[in-house]
C-alpha cells in the first residue's frame, strides 16, 4: 500500500514561500513539508506566510506521506485565547463535570 495515493483532510500554517513560489507548510502534527506552486489551487495563492488553512490533501503511503497536492483549501482564524477565570465562569453553566488531571500525568 505504499504506492497509494488518498485523499485526507489536515490543518496546516504557512510557514514561508520561497523564491520559486514553493510553500513550506507545517502541519497540525508538526511535520514541516514544501509544497509545489504547482500543486496547489489558485485560492492559496492569496495566502501569507502565518495564515492557518484546512485542506483536503493527496497523499502517498499513508496519511503522513509526502503531499503530493491540494485540491482545496478554506482559510482558518485560531481561536483567540482565554483567561482561566473566562474558562470557568463559561464553564460555570455547564453541567458536565470534567476530571482536571495535572499536566505531567498525561
């Protein structure tokens, strides 16, 4: 199964475009990678190096195989960040009581 290609869907970030019009992407899972301009739609093309997308990408071997392009894309804004007072005065209303784990048990 290594030589077949799927379609999968990730999240990415614009790391840079080079000179030649290549994109270097890290994806959600951290994966560094440089997309061809020639594999990608045109709407990417108004995309700036920071800018977060979601995409359904080609792929071969698996689904962290090298891209091999992008046949659409959405551009996404990050949630903004909140306080821990927000967090609980939100989740105040809630009625789901979830576990708190300290970090290093994880």
């Amino acid at each position: 199964m290594e030589n077949q290609i799927d379609t999968y869907r990730d999240l990415g970030r614009i790391v840079r475009i080079e000179d030649n019009g290549d994109y270097v992407v890290s994806w959600i899972d951290e994966r560094e990678e440089c997309i061809l301009s020639q594999s990608i739609p045109k709407e990417f093309l108004s995309y700036n190096p920071g800018q977060w997308f979601e995409a359904k990408v080609k792929r071969k071997g698996s689904c962290i195989g090298k891209t091999l392009g992008i046949e659409n894309v959405v551009a996404r804004k990050p949630l903004e960040p909140i306080s821990g007072e927000e967090f609980a005065r939100k989740m105040a209303h809630c009625r789901i009581v979830l576990p708190i784990i300290p970090i290093e048990k994880i």
